[in-house]
C-alpha cells in the first residue's frame, strides 16, 4: 500500500516580502503547512491578509527580527518546523553603499543567527535567496554557477558572504561527522518582475524604485514622469542594457522544486549547491519599455541618459543546472510579466496603502 506523507511545515522568513508572499501563496497552494517571520523592515502585514485573501487559508505570522535569537528560538520550540526558506534581507545596492554595516548585520549576522538556532533545534535544510550579483564580471554573459565570484558592491559581498558561511556549515559537518548534516540550496535569482496572476500581490517598493520594471510601472500608471534609460552605448544590438527578466511565480516555484529535492536521496547530504534560477533569455531595456508599451496600450516616456555606475552590458543565466537537478524551468514569457505586473500596479496604484 502507498504510503501517505504529510506535508512538511516550512519557515519563511521575510515572507511579507515580494518574492516571499508570492512564496507563501505556492507553498500553501501545494499543500505545506507555511510559518512567517518578518520584522516588516520593508513590508506590510497587508502582503499576508491578501496571501490570506488568494489561498483561503490563515497565515501563521510572527513579526520578528531574524537577529533577535531569543524570539526565532521560540518560533522553533513552538512551531515545528522541517525546512527553512530564507529570503529575509535588505536588497538596495545604493543604500548598501551608504550603510555597509547595516547590509552586513542584517544580513550576514542575521543569517548566522538564523542557522545557529536551526542547528540549535537540528532543522538543518535551508533554501537560502542569492543573487546574480555575486558573479563577478565575465567575458561571457551568459552566466553559469560555476563563474568565478567577484561581486562589486556591500549588498553583493553581504551575499556571498552569507554563501561562503553555508559552504563551510556543509563542510564542517563532514569533518566533524554529525549524523544529519545540513542540505542547503544557493538560490541565485536573475531579475524577478512580474506578480500572482490575481493583482493581489507584488512588488511594493518604498519610495523611488531602483529597479527598472517597477519605475517603468510607476512611469506607465502616472505616478513618475518618464524613465531614464541608464546608457545606449553598450556594446548590445540597441545600445542599451540587457537582463534576465524572470516571473516571481516561475522564480518561487523554484523553491518548492528546491526543498522537495533536499527531502529526497536524490540531494547529497552535506551539499551546498548553488542554481540559478533565471529564464536563460536576455532582453534590453528599450525591448522593456516597447513590451510594457505594446501589451498595456500605454506610453512609456523615455529620456536616455548616462550609465549607472556599477552596471553590467549584458547579463543571463545559464538555468540549466536547475532543470537537470531540480526539475524546473521558467514557464512564463515576457507578455505574462509584463501583464501581470501592469495588473497588479494599475489595481494597486499606491501599492498596499
Ligand atoms: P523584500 O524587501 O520585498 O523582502 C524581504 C523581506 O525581509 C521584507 O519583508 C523585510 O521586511 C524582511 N526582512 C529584512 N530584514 C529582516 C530581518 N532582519 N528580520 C526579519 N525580516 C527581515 O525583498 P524581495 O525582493 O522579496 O527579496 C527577497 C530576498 O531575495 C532578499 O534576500 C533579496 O536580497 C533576494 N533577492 C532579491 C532580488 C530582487 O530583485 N527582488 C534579486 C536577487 C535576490
Ligand atoms: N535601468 C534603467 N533605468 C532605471 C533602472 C534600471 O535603465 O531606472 C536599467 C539598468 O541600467 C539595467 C536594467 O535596467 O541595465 C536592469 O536594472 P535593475 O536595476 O532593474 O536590475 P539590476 O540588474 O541592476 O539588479 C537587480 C537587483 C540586484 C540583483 C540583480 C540580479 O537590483 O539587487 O538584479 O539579481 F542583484
């Protein structure tokens, strides 16, 4: 006879967050048990009460500080907990120039706290959020896992940072022979746009959007005049630069793929690996712009001025490492984030307020 197996119950920290509340959606919509810790540094509990509003079912949500050992600890003892999804952090690379300390206390220093108390209470699978970031520049754009790291700003280094502590979790437990040795996933995400298909949920970024898809958004709905295309002389076909563009659905289903692997023999224990979770295809930022153009029916003003310090030309992930080992590719196309992100920020013009 089958045997049936229950679902595992998963910790998401920052799932209040963009990318964790769509997190939070698939992961109950697939049937696991889901728990919340956030310090709504950079989110709103509202993220949660629509999670809530989509799936039909209550979120489990503590407002805490991944820093704060005392309070995570209690999470642990009262909830538990199989699996950990880590996307707790701070993400703006201007401001990580600005205050490195912070970048490096929130979240290298909260990441060593987070796995003290997971090895503390012996949960020792982690899908944790890197970034593209951490490779360094390359000659090839087309970026695999095993490019050299190099990355070239504190938000950056606080990631692999945060990488190299893993590896060496997973390293030491082999020297020391521990009988369950950590599992962890490197989840490095190329760029996530879009939203959940509802326009319940998406990104919500507080004040001036750094990020060009959620400035060409603000742009398309009439809260901003019009985007500054950072360079056209970058060695592309129109001069300007170009990313992987990847759906935050298609990017969290990722991590479902991800933690069903680390419960299977099929991932070694004691690995640390990294994937890449991008769609494998490059587009530039003028081809965003007449995307958003053509698929909403609204026009995008422009202006074209100087580089943005730090840029790359051109960047996209080799995904293929995460089809063969996980199981997963990207699903949805240029049109589905475009759509989806117009349907979200035009239901949602001043975001969750
Ligand atoms: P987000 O800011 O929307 O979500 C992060 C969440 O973590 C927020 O809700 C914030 O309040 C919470 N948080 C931050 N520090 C915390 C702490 N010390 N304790 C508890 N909660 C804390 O960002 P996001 O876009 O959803 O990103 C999620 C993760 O993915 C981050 O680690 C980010 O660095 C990484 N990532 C994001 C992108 C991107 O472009 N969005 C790209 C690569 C990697
Ligand atoms: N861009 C503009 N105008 C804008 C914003 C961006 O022209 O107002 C351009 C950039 O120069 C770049 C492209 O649009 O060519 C994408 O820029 P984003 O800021 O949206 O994304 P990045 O690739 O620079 O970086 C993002 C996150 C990083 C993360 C990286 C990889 O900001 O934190 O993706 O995951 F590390």
């Amino acid at each position: 006879m089958a045997k049936i197996m229950a679902k595992k119950k998963i910790l998401v920290t920052g799932g209040a967050g963009y990318i964790g509340s769509h997190a939070c959606v698939e992961l109950t919509q697939a049937g696991y048990e889901m728990v919340v810790v956030d310090n709504l540094s950079n989110s709103k509990t509202q993220s949660l009460v629509r999670v809530e509003q989509i799936t039909g079912k209550p979120v489990t949500f503590y407002q805490a500080d991944i820093r704060d050992k005392a309070a995570l600890t209690d999470i642990f003892v009262k909830e538990a907990i199989d699996t950990v999804i880590h996307f707790a952090g701070l993400k703006a690379v201007g401001e990580s120039c600005a205050k490195p300390q912070l970048y490096y206390h929130n979240n290298v220093y909260g990441t060593l706290v987070l796995t003290e108390v997971m090895a503390a209470a012996g949960v020792k699978q982690l899908v944790f959020s890197s970034s593209a970031t951490v490779y360094g520049e390359s000659t090839c754009p087309q970026y695999s896992e095993d490019f050299p790291l190099g990355p070239i700003n504190p938000y950056g280094r606080s990631k692999t940072m945060i990488e190299d502590i893993l590896r060496d979790l997973s390293r030491a437990d082999a020297i020391n022979q521990v009988q369950t040795p950590w599992k962890i996933a490197l989840l490095r995400y190329f760029n996530p746009i879009g939203a959940h298909a509802s326009g319940l949920i998406g990104e919500d970024p507080n004040g001036i959007p750094n990020n060009l898809m959620p400035y060409i958004a603000q742009v398309a709905v009439g809260k901003l005049k019009q985007v500054s295309v950072f360079g056209n002389d970058y060695p592309t076909p129109d001069g300007t630069g170009i990313r992987d563009y990847i759906h935050v659905v298609d990017l969290v289903k990722g991590h479902i793929k991800a933690i069903e692997i680390l419960d299977s023999d099929a991932f070694a224990a004691g690995a640390c690996k990294p994937y890449n979770l991008g769609t494998g295809r490059g587009y530039s930022v003028l081809e965003m712009i007449q995307a958003f153009e053509r698929v909403t029916g609204r026009t995008v003003n422009y202006q074209i001025v100087g580089r943005r310090a730090g840029d790359l030309a051109e960047c996209f992930a080799n995904p293929d490492l995460a089809f063969k080992e996980l199981g997963w590719k990207a699903e949805k196309n240029l049109d589905d984030m475009v759509a989806d992100t117009w349907n979200w920020q035009s239901n949602n013009p001043q975001g969750y307020e």
